[in-house]
C-alpha cells in the first residue's frame, strides 16, 4: 500500500492535531506555554525528538515483540530526550537554560508513546519519520497559538524573548501590544492554560463544521481550487 | 529454552517463547544504555565548563572585577552556615588581600525557595545581591529578578548597621523596605535570606577575611 504522505501532513498538523483533535499531550501544552517563544522551544524540541523517536521505533518494530513494546518504546524516548538534553547542555547552553527545565518533560509526553504505538511501529521507517515530524510540527502551532494568546492577554507581549531561542536575528518577532502591567495575570497562571486551550478546541472545531458544510454544498468536487 | 526443570519443583512454568521477549528487552537496554554512556562521555566536558561559564558569570554581577585580580569560582572556602549546611564561600583577592567574598544564600517565597547570591566586601557593605532560582508567582514575585525590575539593586551599599538590624524587614513588617504590589512574601523572603547572608558575614568575619 502506497504511503498518502499528504494525508500524513494533513492529518499531522490539522486533522488529527495531537492536542486540538487528540487531546494528547496536554501536559506540556499547559505548563509550558505562558508564553508563545516557551511553547515554541518545547514544540521544536519534541518535534526532533518524536521525528527521530519514530523512525527509530520504525526501524526496530521487526525486532520488538508485542510483549515489550512499551517497555522498548519508553527507553527509545527517553534514550533520545536524554541525549538532546546532553547535548543541549553542551552546545546549546544559552537555548538550555530556557528549555532545559522541559526537555525532560518529553519523556512522559503521550503524543509520542501514541504514535509509536498507532503508527511507528506499523510502517517503514520514512513515513514514519513523516509521520513524527508532522505531528511534532502540528504539536508546535498548537503550543505556539496557546501560549501566544495566554502571553498576549497576560503580559501584553508577543514573543518576548525569542531572541534568547533563535538568535539575535529575531529580536525583531519581539512585540510589545499592550502597554506593561496591564495583562491579565490570571492567563498566565494555570487557569489561563485551561481557557486558552478549551477556546482553541472550541475555534478548530468550529472551522472543521464550516469546512464540512462548505465541503457538503459542492459534493462534485473532490480537490477543490483553493 | 524454557523447559520447566526438575530440579526445582517450585519453578514456575514460563509461557513458550517468554524468554526471548526478556532478551530482546535486554538487548535494547544494552544497546541503548551504551549509546547515552557515549553521549555522556562526549558532552561532559563541556558541560563541566558551561557549569563554570554560569558560576563565573553569576559572581561577576555580585562582586565587581575591579576588587579582584584573582578568579574568585576557584579560589573557595569550604565553611558552614548557622544551620550546619555546607556552604561554598567564593573569594575576591586583589594582590592576596581578600577584599569580598561571595556565598549562595535561600529564603522561603511563596512557592518554594527563592536561591541567591551575595556578594559582601570585607568592610561588610553588600556589593549586590541576585537571584539563582526562584518559582515566584510570574509578573508577581518575578520582580525580585534584575531582568525585571531594579528592585534587588536596592540592598547595594548597605551594611548590618545602615540600616540598623532591626529594619531589615519589609515595611509591612516594620522595616524599611518596599515590598512591592500584591506581593509581600516574596520581597519578605529575600529579605530573610539577605539577613541571614549578613549574620553569617558578621559571625564569621575572621575566617571570611583571612590571608589563605
């Protein structure tokens, strides 16, 4: 059966988001996102985790037997999140002392314990890799959109910071939209999580109906234009 | 592989096939294990010298390089606090005269222990005073950071006597300094923390001091 690196893509980054449409993962999608650059890091450090991770358990899955898998898929995660965090340690010091507090995190992320299970280890090693890199990637808008509107409705600023991740060429992203100590310090805290998250669930689901509707008015046509 | 021995009347009977599941479970152990070891082995090093880059760039805003010709992270002091802690003491020589030294100081915040530095010269004036660690409420507590607000730079000048003892105390508690909106225990807890830093200073003034 041919892989549908589309429906891969598709499904990885909107259909079947890990936390909008799965509602895996929210652990990290609330503890770490009080600001979109914190939910930035933690996105692009799970994403090469989970592409790496995937291909990994992909490669092996001939090897594992039903019996240990979860066994080997935990020690394949944790193995990797150990070895990025060394490494960032090591190389990337100024980027681990922002994310440094997280990374360890990953290990007990479900996003990734449930695509090794429903996907990696029942296809070749590049869909799976496919696979792992569009989820992680779908991971990040989420993370990204929450924490942007906790940081915007909290501290007033848009990436603040992201400097400090990226590299000095984008200090530019760093916006200030509302004026300092006016935020709504309750976005930031916990509760915020929870709101922020719920509204988004809310927006997806939304936008998925007035799709289907508009999907529905015009059955004949299968790719549409747009 | 797994025939049930007669030897062992209590042994258990494996389901056929069970120990290849144990050996594969082992295999990827070893592999994986050996594959951190090699990370390990390749990134301690530098990890050893970011861990000193932090330190020395910790000390750097608490004791001013115009104090010391020497390297204050290697030049320590093994000493213990009024509790009985183990506590490093960080030296600031010039020309082999101690002219301030450094310690880490703790008190309680609102969430956990808020982690400091000090920097004290040898007449007892504090040099400056930052923050390590802290989990302070965000936009709340976090002001006690430098990154956030110049309140930390206050204790700068100061000293045991200026202001007296008994006024090193947050306002609310009939000392002399500000806490600031919506957040008393955090300014409360550094407070203790800084009180406590200079009690140690005070009662350990001649060893702090000494030549070697």
């Amino acid at each position: 059966m041919a892989t549908d690196y589309r429906t891969l893509v598709k499904d990885g980054l909107w259909n079947n988001n890990g936390v909008f449409a799965m509602m895996l993962g929210l652990c990290p999608a609330m503890a770490m996102t009080t600001s979109a650059t914190n939910g930035l890091g933690m996105g692009l450090a799970t994403t090469a985790v989970m592409a790496a991770a995937s291909c990994l358990v992909s490669l092996f899955r001939k090897l594992i037997t039903r019996e240990v898998r979860i066994p080997v898929f935990i020690l394949i995660s944790a193995a990797m999140v150990t070895m990025v965090d060394l490494a960032m340690n090591a190389w990337m010091h100024e980027l681990y002392k922002v994310l440094g507090l997280f990374i360890p995190l990953i290990v007990v992320n479900c996003l990734p314990m449930a695509r090794f299970e429903a996907y990696a280890s029942k296809s070749p090693p590049l869909p799976a890799f496919v696979d792992g890199l569009f989820m992680g990637l779908g991971f990040t808008i989420a993370l990204v959109a929450i924490g942007a509107i906790r940081e915007i409705t909290g501290s007033g600023t848009l990436f603040a910071d992201a400097s400090l991740l990226l590299g000095p060429a984008f200090k530019v992203i760093e916006l200030r939209l509302l004026p300092a100590d006016s935020g709504v310090l309750m976005m930031i805290l916990p509760p915020g999580a929870f709101l922020a998250t719920g509204l988004l669930v809310v927006v997806k689901r939304l936008l998925d109906r007035r799709i289907a509707a508009a999907k529905a008015k015009a059955p004949n046509v299968v790719h549409s234009p747009a | 592989m797994n025939t049930p021995s007669a030897n062992l009347p209590n042994a258990v009977e494996l389901k056929p096939g069970t120990l290849i599941h144990g050996v594969i479970l082992g295999c990827f152990c070893l592999g994986f294990g050996l594959l951190l070891a090699l990370t390990y082995s390749r990134t301690r090093d530098d990890i050893a010298a970011r861990g000193l880059e932090d330190k020395q760039n910790s000390l750097r805003q608490v004791i001013p390089p115009g104090l010391h010709d020497n390297d204050p992270v290697t030049d320590t002091l093994a000493m213990s606090d009024a509790a009985g802690k183990p506590l490093t003491v960080y030296r600031a020589r010039r020309e082999g005269r101690v002219t301030g030294v450094a310690y880490e100081i703790a008190g309680p915040g609102y969430s956990g222990e808020i982690r400091l530095i000090m920097g004290i010269a040898a007449d007892g004036k504090l040099l400056g005073v930052r923050v390590l660690a802290h989990k302070e409420t965000p936009g709340l507590g976090d002001k006690i950071e430098v990154k956030k607000g110049d309140w930390i730079l206050r204790f700068d000048g100061l000293s045991l006597g200026q202001p007296p003892a008994e006024l090193w105390k947050v306002k609310k508690d009939g000392g002399q300094f500000d806490q600031f909106a919506g957040a008393t225990i955090t300014p409360r807890g550094v407070l203790v923390a800084i009180r406590s830093g200079l009690d140690f200073f005070a009662a350990n003034r001649a060893a702090l001091t000494a030549e070697n």
